[in-house]
C-alpha cells in the first residue's frame, strides 16, 4: 500500500528519504559489507558514524564546548531518576507541573530530595502554561517539561531561576517532543534531554546535554548504580556499555535531512506554517475546536474536539479515527485524558499532510 500521513504522538513518522537511505544501507554500510545492526560498537567502521551524530547535535543546536552530549537508554522517562541522582546538592528542586510527564517527573524526584511544585496548570486540565515569575530560592535545580505531548501545551519562554546570593539555579528540561523544531539556546540550560522518538530517530536512544559542570565525580544519592552517573557516559563517550547503535545511526541521517533543510530555524519555519494553518482551521470552524489556551499552544502536538459532548461525543469521536484511517491519515485518536482526536504534527510531517487531514475535517464536518 502508499504511505499514508502518520499523525501518532510516538513513535511518529520519520522523513521517507531517510528510511530509503537506510533501507538501501541495510545490508552493507559505507561500503562494509555489513548492517549497522551488525557493526561492534567499538569498531573503526562504527566509530564514525557515533562521531558524525554528536558533531550535527552540536551543530544544529550549537551546544557549548563546556557542555557533554551523551547517547544514553532508558528514554526520557529514566531521566526523571537520573537527574535528581545527580544533580542533588542541597536537597531540594523546584518543578513546575503542566501534565502528566511533569507529574511522572515529580513523582520520581520525590524519592530522592525535597520538591517544590511551584505553579501548576491542573485546575484547567493542564491546557495552559502557567505564568511563573522568576524564581528565588535555594534550589538545586529548577525542572520543567517544555512541550507537553498529552495536552497540546509548550513553554513560550524560558524561565528565570535565581539563588539568595544571585547565582543562577541550573534549569532542566524535558524537550523529548520539540527538540530542534525551533531554535533552542543550550547556554541557558544545565540539562536538556530527549527522547528520540518524536523528531530525532526511533526509539531506543535518549539524548542528554548536560553542562560538564553538573557532572559530579561521585554521586549525591548513595548506591547510586554505575549505569545511572553521568559521569560513567561522559567518561566512556556513551560507550561504558553498548549503545543503541542502529538508533543512534537512524539520529544522524534525521539530523543530516534537518540540516539539508534549513537545521532549527528551517523547521521552525516549517513548522510554524504548519501548525498556523491547522489552528486557523480549528478557530475559525463552528464544528471543532483546539483544546490548548492561545499563548500557550504546541506547533508538535495539536488536541481537538468537535461539537459534541456526552456519549455522542464518543460515538462521533471514534467515527472520525475510522475514516481518517481509511484516508491514509493515522493514529489520530487523542489521549484518554483529553478525548476527541489528537494531530502530532511533528518535523518530518509535511505541509501537504496537514491539508489533507483539514481537508477530510472539512468533509467530516459537512457530513455530521
């Protein structure tokens, strides 16, 4: 069958010359003979390819060189352990909760120091960004969740956070579902981490930046285990144990087609035409409407509901996944939190696929 448009919130769809670049190189690699799949980790003929991806994550987010770019498993998720583990001085972090990775994030930090949830968007079911003012106080870090996958909602700026003695609180962020569809300054971070599934490669790799200062030599949290310290990846160029080779390979051809499009402010363009034609849609139709408050609203992930409520709402809802799909435009169902449909309209999703999905809305809508 033809390729249909992917809108699933992840794993997402990945640009099709890079999957026909990769598939052409399945069974021999630059001329090896072999799959990457099959490549030792340590070999001359990997050696490159694990080079290549960390000099274009440099490159297009312009990491500092005071700052590691490590390669790691466990997705975004065992981030939420590995950063209070780490990062842990005085004993207490300041987190701001926007949904349910904010919230799994919280949870995870608890075990190990003191948190301060200092601003929530729970009371309107987490469909806007909380306005936080610069922040003052004795904290170890300041955490948050830039784009919020569930509820369609993304940081439109990037929070200030201060000590008493006016040194700057390191700021942590989870970017697993907007890094590099914009510009982003790594300089204003101590920690930024992703998981690849959404724009950078399938999923098996997490990518973390983390500024070499935070590394400690021997980590705040007792018995920390040796594969949960930064300091064993930084130290072994992500290489204490085997990698996720193939995934980190797939990064590296999705960060060649980022750059060969115009790298960060390329996609930003890409993606604020997108995700500016599907919210116009959404505004101005008397049938659907988005979920997330205007300020507030993710060029990645777009929630929307139609009309109806109730039981209707669920009949209508489920009518419109079907003939989506059998339109060639999947995985449009949203999420059990926010009901109705759900577009991740992420970097590799093109302008044309957006058109069709607002073209089938229109049809639906005349139709019920």
């Amino acid at each position: 069958m033809s390729r249909v448009y992917n809108f699933s919130a992840g794993p997402s769809a990945l640009p099709e010359e890079v999957l026909k670049e990769a598939a052409a190189e399945m069974l021999d690699c630059n001329g090896t003979g072999q799959s990457v799949m099959e490549m030792s980790h340590r070999s001359k003929a990997y050696e490159p390819i694990i080079a290549e991806t960390e000099a274009l994550v440099r490159e297009l987010l312009n990491v500092p060189a005071n700052y590691k770019v490590l390669f790691l498993q466990g997705g975004a998720s065992l981030q939420f352990a590995m950063i209070p583990m780490n990062l842990k001085k005085g004993g207490k972090a300041a987190y701001v909760n926007t949904g349910v990775w904010s919230k799994k994030a919280i949870a995870e930090a608890k075990k190990y120091l003191d948190v301060d949830v200092l601003a929530t968007s729970e009371d309107k079911n987490f469909s806007y960004i909380p306005d936080v003012k610069p922040v003052v106080g004795d904290y170890d870090y300041f955490y948050y969740t830039m784009n919020n996958t569930i509820m369609g909602t993304k940081w439109a700026y990037i929070p200030e956070a201060k000590r008493p003695d006016g040194t700057e609180i390191p700021l942590v962020t989870d970017a697993s579902s907007c890094i590099l569809s914009e510009p982003l300054d790594i300089s204003k971070f101590g920690v930024v981490f992703a998981g690849a599934q959404k724009n950078l490669a399938p999923a098996g790799v997490t990518l973390v930046i983390i500024r070499e200062d935070l590394i400690p030599e021997t980590p705040p949290v007792e018995n920390t285990p040796t594969m949960l310290q930064y300091k064993t990846h930084a130290d072994n160029g992500s290489m204490f144990n085997t990698p996720p080779c193939y995934t980190i390979y797939m990064m590296g051809k999705v960060l060649k087609w980022i750059k060969k499009n115009g790298g960060a402010e390329g996609m930003a363009k890409r993606n604020n035409e997108k995700a500016d034609l599907f919210y116009n849609y959404l505004d101005n139709s008397a049938f659907y409407h988005a979920t997330a408050a205007k300020g507030s609203r993710s060029l990645m992930n777009i929630p929307f509901l139609t009309k109806y409520t109730g039981d209707e709402a669920t009949a209508i809802n489920k009518k419109f996944v079907a003939e989506a799909a059998a339109k060639g435009l999947v995985n449009l169902a949203g999420h059990r939190l926010v009901g109705g449909m759900r577009a991740s309209i992420y970097n590799a999703m093109s302008l044309d696929g957006v058109k069709a999905l607002i073209a089938f809305m229109d049809e639906f809508a005349k139709a019920n």
